[in-house]
C-alpha cells in the first residue's frame, strides 16, 4: 500500500522530519532522509496495527457516518 509522506529538513540540524497527511499524529524523523523514510514506514505500520480491545458482555460494535 502506498501512502504519501512529507520530509522537511530541518536547516539547524540537518535532520529530517516525516509525517503523512492521511494519518494524524502518524511523525517520524532521522537523521538522513533516507533514514526518515525508513522510520515512516516503520512508524505507518504501528499506525495501522489493529488494536485488540476486550469489550464487556453485551457491548455491540457499530458504524457511523458523519457529515
């Protein structure tokens, strides 16, 4: 799967900062930008990880759509 990601040097540093826009809060960084996008993609498969969570007796799941 592809995801489109956004590197920003930082000039102070020379370090690269990385995020992708679809997924909020999903940032790395590295020290070369080769190394960011290795820590992106790192960093979008936790993202993605399904999340096991234990519900209680009788809880029901459902879907919603907003707007």
């Amino acid at each position: 799967m592809k995801w489109r990601v956004i590197l920003e040097p930082d000039l102070e540093t020379g370090e690269w900062a990385v995020w992708c826009p679809e997924l909020p809060g999903c940032v790395s960084a590295g020290e070369t930008e080769q190394e960011a996008l290795e820590n992106i993609r790192e960093a979008i498969a936790l993202y993605l990880e399904t999340d096991f969570i234990k519900l209680a007796p009788g809880a029901v799941t459902r879907e919603v759509i907003v707007g």
